[in-house]
C-alpha cells in the first residue's frame, strides 16, 4: 500500500502499509514548537518537547493525558530525552523585576585575539551575569547582566571595561520584557 496522508484541521491520520497513526497538534501550540528537535525520534518525541518548553513543571500523568499515552511511556521518553542530552535540563524562569529592585542591561563585548578564555573566566565569576554568550557579528560576546541599581551597573561596567582583552563594550539597558519564554 502505497503512503497517504489525509489531514483535518489538527489532526492527521498517516496509514504506511496498512497501520494507521493519528497525530495531532494543540490547536494552541505554535507550530514552531512542534519541529523535530535532534534527538527526538518520532512525533511522540516531538509532542512531549513541545509540551515541556510550554510548561517544563508539567507532571508525567498531566503530559501523559494530553499525548494520550502512558505515564510509564512519558516517564520512560524524559529518561531517554535527559541521557541523551537533548533535556539538558529544567530552570526556573524568574518575573520581570519591579521598579526598584534592579535593571538589566545588555553588554556587547569586543575582546583581543586570545583573549576570551581569560575574560569568559572572570565574567563567570560575577554573580550579576545572567548570561554569556559567544555570537557572530560585530562583538564577541554579549552578556546580560542584573544590577541592583544605575550606579551598581556603572561600577560592573568600569570593571569589564578595565579588564586585559577587552578593547570595547556597548550597553542597552532593558526596559521591559515583551515576550519572555
């Protein structure tokens, strides 16, 4: 028998050599979010990502329900999903910081050739960075740090700026977090 795909709305039935599989995507659920990331092996895999980067404190039975599988198999999937490395893990995303309680700022940093072992190591051990992340283009990195106040920053900034390596920084405060995932 030849492989035929018929779809309705959100749902598609795929019948490969007689054996019919329903899929489904939520109505909800971006189609972004239903790809096939490496190491997901098959539309299960899929579906069960999707559902965790939505809301990644889900419990076994509650994705278990809307995959419409087993607990046991949701369970069995996340250990197979976490060995292999494609959950690399679970976090907590925290609320968008009130007035008073500190700003965000973006920082791209250019540093000299060679350098970036040296800065990446004294960055790492700053308790305001959020973030480090090496990138294309004209920095090097751009990091994303959390300081308890304009002056706070202002110090941070002196600091990164003075350090060996670092030949230039760019800075934009955050003003607000329009989409935050």
């Amino acid at each position: 028998m030849s492989k035929c795909l018929f779809k309705q709305i959100n749902r598609a039935v795929i019948h490969v050599n007689s054996i019919a599989i329903l899929s489904f995507r939520p109505f909800f659920m971006p189609t972004s979010l239903t790809t096939n990331p490496p190491g997901a092996r098959d539309t299960l895999d899929q579906r069960l990502l999707a559902l965790l980067q939505l809301n990644a404190r889900a419990s076994a039975a509650d994705l278990a329900r809307q995959l419409h599988c087993a607990r046991t198999t949701v369970l069995a999937r996340l250990n197979r999903l976490e060995r292999s490395g494609v959950i690399a893990g679970y976090s907590v995303r925290l609320a968008q910081p009130a007035q008073g309680q500190g700003l965000q700022a973006f920082v791209g940093l250019t540093v000299q050739p060679k350098a970036g072992r040296e800065v990446e190591a004294w960055l790492g051990r700053m308790p305001e960075l959020r973030q480090l992340c090496a990138v294309s283009g004209e920095f090097d990195y751009v990091l994303l740090l959390h300081a308890e106040s304009a002056v706070r920053l202002n110090a941070l900034l002196d600091d990164i700026r003075n350090l060996d390596g670092v030949v230039k920084t760019t800075t934009s405060v955050a003003l607000a977090w329009k989409i935050a995932r």
